[in-house]
C-alpha cells in the first residue's frame, strides 16, 4: 500500500488516474473551475507535458502497485486508466482501490467503462437498466470493473459514478491513416449500429458526473449511424476517396479480429439520463458539427 498525504478532502481536490487524451480535456475544464488537479500516468514524458499544463503529475504503473509513488488524497478521483490487456479481471483497478487507507476515501469517483458492456444487442435501443451481457473479453474486464466499483462503494461509502461510453472521435482520433491506406469497410447492408461521442463533450459529461452524477450513465451523442457511414463521413471531411466496402464473410478474413468484434454487434445507446440527469448540453450532437471541428 502506497502512502497518501492528508490533503483536504474537498471535490476540488482532483486526482486523475490515467491522464491520457481524455484525462488532459477533463483537466483542463477542471482547473477552470479552479480545482487543483493531479494526475498519474506511466510515462515519464506524458508527466512532463502534464506538469506544462498546469497538473501536479507522478509517474507510476498500476501494474506494480508496490512501486508506485505517494499520491494526495483527492475528494474527486477520475480513473481512466484501462484494465490489463488479458484476461477478464481488472487487477489494476483492485489494487488501487486496495491501497487507499479508509481515512482518506474520495468523496466520489467517476469510471470511464464502455457501452461494450452490453453486449450485440440486435440494434435496440439500449437504456441503463438495460440487461449486460459483454460478448468480448475486453468487455468482460470492464464490467468486472464496473463490479468491483460497486462491491467497493458498498463498505467505502464513496458514490461511484459509472460512465457506458460509445466510440470516441474528436481532433488526433479520426481513422485518417486507416482511410488513405483504403483498408476497406463492412458494405452498409450488413452493418450493425454504433453509437459515438465527441472527446470534448465526454471530458464535460465527466465534470458533469462529478458534480451532479449517481449511478450509471450511457454517454453517446443519441444519434447512432453504422461504422460505414462513420468512415465515409470522415473521408469526405479530409477528401479523400470512401473506402471500398466488402460483405460480412470477406471482412473475417481482411479485417482484423478487434475490428470484427466491434462490428458483429449492434446497438443504439438512449441518452436521455445523461442529458437530463446532468444537465449536459452536447456541442457537437451529430457527427457533423463533431467532424468539421476535428479535421
């Protein structure tokens, strides 16, 4: 166990664990509030950046828990770090969670997991008292997570906060290279829903989580379309030509396995709660207000 100093336990003491594209937006609106922030990361070299904007950052990897450095007690713990690349556990969230002495529990924590959770749903609409059932290992270890959150929240007393992301795009995260290559795409016909949500409006639904948050939240911009069109969108942003698309039984065989567990399910996340509940109000609600602020 890693020893944490006693900093006041105010919200506005911000601890983000895993600080990478969405962890630095999400700081970024945080300071604007005037919160201090910190946040951990595995690379020294991110560390530096971090501490150029303004975060008070330690490298350390959750994969050695033993080895990591003294980190503040926070009020507000983000944890964006993912789970372990194998298996169906998330040992790196347990351990974390293990090391924060009782004294200084948060006073809430908000978990980044991921519509995945669901399962291939037939492309139905999806609410979050919706059934989970994750088809995919990757899958599985977030809702293990998810689990092992609200196993924790019951004898911490922390309200836990859990956020069922669709696929992010926004400006460095567009398939660009995947396009110019002409790596091709599931012909529409046979394509499944996938839902999206811009990086800027998810790092706000996570200010907005903690702030007003409880329970769980789909995030997703409430406009689904199909990995297709999402491509050929994105080509005709940066003109270039739409990808070839090939049917099913061709994209097993030419697609790689991650690209195929995506596509072979099908899904439409219901975002009222999100919306209501917090008080999120999208600037980029479709794709295309999304795309033309990200080229």
């Amino acid at each position: 166990m890693w020893p944490i100093s006693a900093w006041s336990k105010t919200l506005e003491t911000v601890l983000i664990i895993g600080c990478g594209d969405i962890g630095r937006r999400v700081a970024t609106l945080c300071r604007r509030q005037g919160w201090r922030v910190n946040a951990l990361t595995r690379q020294t070299v991110t560390a530096t950046q971090l501490a150029a904007q303004g975060l008070t950052a330690y490298v350390g990897d959750l994969d050695q828990p033993d080895k990591l450095p003294a980190l503040p007690a926070a009020g507000l713990i983000f944890y964006f770090a993912p789970p372990p690349p194998q298996g169906v556990d998330d040992s790196r969230l347990r351990a974390f969670l293990n090391a924060i002495p009782r004294h200084d529990y948060p006073r809430k924590i908000v978990y980044i997991s991921t519509s995945g959770v669901y399962g291939d749903c037939q492309g139905a609409w999806v609410r979050e008292d919706s059934p989970v059932n994750p088809g995919t290992d990757r899958a599985r270890r977030r809702l293990a997570a998810e689990n092992l959150l609200r196993d924790w929240q019951q004898h911490a007393g922390t309200p836990v906060v859990i956020l069922r992301v669709g696929g992010i795009y926004g400006r460095g995260r567009l398939p660009v290279e995947r396009l110019r290559q002409g790596t091709p795409v599931l012909r529409e016909q046979d394509c499944g829903y996938t839902n999206r949500i811009h990086a800027d409006d998810l790092a706000a639904v996570c200010v907005a989580a903690a702030m007003r948050g409880h329970g769980i939240y789909n995030v997703s911009d409430g406009h689904p379309s199909t990995m297709t069109d999402y491509f050929n969108k994105v080509a005709d942003i940066y003109d270039l030509p739409h990808p070839p698309q090939i049917s099913f039984d061709q994209a097993q065989t030419l697609l790689s396995p991650e690209m195929m567990s995506y596509l072979a399910e099908s899904r439409r996340l219901d975002n009222h709660r999100m919306l209501n509940d917090l008080g999120v109000k999208l600037r980029y609600p479709t794709l295309k207000e999304g795309l033309a602020s990200s080229a």
